[in-house]
C-alpha cells in the first residue's frame, strides 16, 4: 500500500494501456465520493493527474509516470433515467456494458458504442469515441447534452454542448479536467438483436466502392480487411452490415420473440497469462484471414445476431489483449478524407507489402465530424489495425505511414497512439492550438497531466 491522498487508499502500480506496450509507474487513486475527486485533484503534486476508466485506451493517454491515475470507477450510480425522453444521467465511471444492462430492456440504447462495451461514459467522451454507425450518427459526443466537470481548481462546472469547454473536453484525453456526470440521449430500439447483411468483397477498390453506393441504406458498417493478402487480392474483405431488428423480424413462439430486450452476452474463458512471442506472426494470421475470408458467405442478407456479437465479439474473451504475448500490440489507426483515396491505397500496399500480420484490421467510412477540437473523426475513410509490437522496425515503418497520413491532410487517433511524433500533431488538428491555449488558460498547473500529453507536447 502507498500513501493516501485526504484518507483515500493510494497505491503506486505499474499503469498500462490496452496495448500494454508502455508501462510507466504512478500513484492510482480511487475516489468513491465527488468530494474525494475534488480532494484528489487538489493534491495530486507536481506531476499532476489524469481521470482513467476501465483502461481500453490502447496508448498512453491514461497514464501518468511519477504521478497521480485517477481510478474514476468507483463513481458509478446511474442516477436518473428518462424513459420517455430517452436520455440518462449518469455517473463518468459507469459503463457502457452497464448501461446496457439497465437500458436495453426499457427499450433504448447507447447511441454510440465502439468494439467493446468495456468503456467508462467518462472515457467515452474524453476519447470521443466513435462505431460502426459514424456515417449515420457521429461521434459519442454528439449525443451528450451536458456533463459536470471537476477543473485543476477544484471546482465541479456544468458544461453544455456547443460551448468552448465542452468542445475541447470531447476528445480531449482527460485533459480539461475529471468528467463526474453526464446527460447522454439514447437510440430507440425494439429488440436487442441486430439484423445483420454479410458480404464478400474481392479487393480495396470493390470493398470502397461497395461501401460508397449502399453505406447509406444501413446504420451500422464495418468491414474486416485482409491486409496480407496482395496482387490481385490486396484489400480483400467480409462486409457486416446491419440495423436493430424490429420486434416482427422474430418469429413468434420463439424465446426471443418471448423476451425480445434480453441482454445476455456469450462468455468464454479467459486468454492465458502466458502467451509465446509469436504466436501471432505471419504464417498464423495468414491461414487465419484465408479461413475467415472464406468461410465468410459471398452474400447473406436478414441473419439475426445478439447485440453482443455485431459489437463486441472480443468483449466474450476476457483479457483478449493477452494474446500477443508480453510484447504487447501497437494498434494504428488514421483517417483521410474522402477524395485522398489515392493515399489509402498506397497505405494499405504498403502494410500489404511489408507483411504486417493483423487478424484485427477494419475499415469504415466516417460521416460528418463533431466539434470537438481533438476529436479524431473527420469524413473519410478510417483503418485500423492490431500489429505485434515486436515486429522488426515497425516503429521506422510507422513513422513512414504517419508522414503519408499528415501528408493527405489526415490524422491518426490519440486514444490508441502511443508513438507518434509531436511535430505532426499540428497539421493533423488544425484546432491544437486552441486547445492549447483554453488548457493553458484553465490549468495553468498541469494540474491534468498524462504520459500522452507529455510526449505530444499537449
């Protein structure tokens, strides 16, 4: 046990990222009362703080060498829920899996999930997270309608959309101060399945093209990629689209005609402790895209998924991020606009090229951005992927694809970096230097400071 923070336990650990690549050590102080968030901010000492929720940032935006982690789950009372209006106020550290829980079966849900529902309401503004239904509804911060927010002061300010805070607060890392409460409106729904379209499609330009002319039929779209597949093939992927299923789309006598809101996620058992360094290389993950690409119908319209399994698939395999071994991940991910599909292309043969070995590699298109000034999304097309962090220079390789993403006027997101370099954020963010300056303005201090700040200069 460590020392204490105004009687709050306060224990220095070795603090991570989902990716667990980088780890720094730092105080982790949990407050269960708004008082003791206050309390905790107020003494946080020269290296200061940052709020962290359940740790699915994959880089080092929650971490904090030599200070203070604010552990904010322990603030998580769901407090008022309207169902008639559709919104909830709620605590930061609640989570979406919780909300879920509460809220599917009055018939409403989140309005933005991304791929695990492990996620604090917290972490989900501050990384303004996006999913599969971007193009339709944006980002999570725009569904938010106010939040409370604990300052390097101490003080607790209410904070409303469309105002300077709220927009540098909405992907801003937890670096405007600690999230305590938020509004959020919900989305609808009749049942807590999704009915799901499945499609092949042979190569980048057939999966973009596919994605161009029929996105808009749909409110959620995501495609797996192939990125070791080349030639003729590069690009090559499975389509998942899909809506929530209304309630005729169950056929009666059934159980989930029966009890159509029932939330009731697959589990599995848990990845090992353990894994080999490579398990995870080029052969493995090769036969593996093969077999999903094939195994993948060429087109299946109407199939009925539960919500757990269009979402979170990995959310059934508890500390699935074990999988790569002690070395840990690097996931990247970048946007570019529509238009710069040229610079999509040269990316995607390059990643094809250099044999980088990713079973977990999507693509998606992006609608409309939010105002956030940090905020990652922008209209584009968007990539990710999980890459074994022990990959011969692969930093170097990075590097490259960095310069070709900020060369296309696009970006990559912070809530999974953990290594770009600090002379490309400005031309990433147009707004940095707003966000700089409210932040200089409001915590003068460094009151909030993280691993991610540091690096970046933020």
């Amino acid at each position: 046990m460590g020392d204490t923070v105004t009687g709050m336990p306060a224990d220095t650990v070795s603090v991570t990222g989902w990716g667990r690549t980088a780890p720094t050590a730092a105080r982790l102080v949990r407050p269960r009362t708004y008082e003791e968030a206050v309390a905790a901010v107020r003494e946080c000492g020269a290296r200061g703080g940052i709020p962290r929720g359940l740790g699915r940032a994959y880089g080092d935006a929650a971490q904090n060498a030599g200070g203070a982690v604010f552990d904010m789950t322990g603030l998580d009372r769901i407090h008022a829920i309207d169902a008639d209006g559709g919104t909830v106020l709620c605590d930061a550290g609640v989570s979406l899996h919780r909300l879920m829980e509460v809220l599917l079966p009055l018939g409403w849900f989140v309005p933005v999930t991304p791929g695990t529902r492990y996620v604090t309401v917290g972490g989900a503004i501050g990384a303004d997270i996006h999913g599969k239904n971007h193009h339709v509804s944006g980002s999570f911060a725009r569904h938010v309608l106010s939040f409370e927010l604990l300052t390097a002061d101490g003080e607790i300010r209410t904070v409303s959309c469309g105002t300077p805070l709220f927009d540098a607060t909405a992907g801003g890392m937890g670096l405007t101060g600690a999230i305590l409460t938020a509004t959020v409106r919900l989305q609808p729904v009749e049942t807590s399945l999704m009915s799901v379209d499945t499609e092949r499609a042979t190569d980048l330009d057939d999966l973009m093209a596919r994605l161009t002319a029929t996105d808009h039929r749909y409110r959620y779209s995501v495609a797996w990629i192939d990125l070791l597949a080349r030639g003729t093939s590069m690009g090559r992927s499975v389509l998942t689209r899909g809506d929530h299923a209304p309630l005729e789309a169950l056929s009666n006598g059934t159980r989930a005609r029966r009890a159509p809101l029932e939330f009731r996620p697959g589990r599995f058992p848990a990845a090992p402790s353990f894994v080999p360094e490579g398990l995870l290389g080029r052969r493995a993950v090769g036969l593996f895209n093969e077999l999903w690409y094939r195994k993948a119908p060429r087109a299946r319209a109407g199939e009925l998924q539960k919500i757990s399994t269009f979402f979170h698939p990995l959310d059934g395999v508890p500390h699935w991020n074990r999988v790569y071994g002690r070395g840990g991940f690097v996931q990247y991910q970048f946007v570019v606009g529509y238009g710069r599909e040229d610079a999509l292309r040269r990316i995607v043969h390059r990643i094809s090229q250099r044999r980088c070995p990713s079973f977990l590699a999507v693509l998606k298109r992006f609608g409309e951005g939010d105002p956030g000034w940090l905020s990652f999304p922008m209209p584009g097309w968007t990539l990710a992927l999980d890459i074994p962090a022990n990959l011969p220079g692969l930093g170097g390789f990075l590097d490259e694809l960095d310069e070709e993403v900020a060369a296309a006027d696009g970006r990559v997101y912070l809530a999974k970096d953990s290594r770009l370099r600090p002379e490309l954020l400005a031309a990433m963010y147009p707004r940095l230097a707003e966000f700089r300056a409210l932040r200089g303005e409001l915590d003068p201090g460094g009151a909030f400071t993280s691993d991610l700040s540091r690096r970046l200069g933020l």
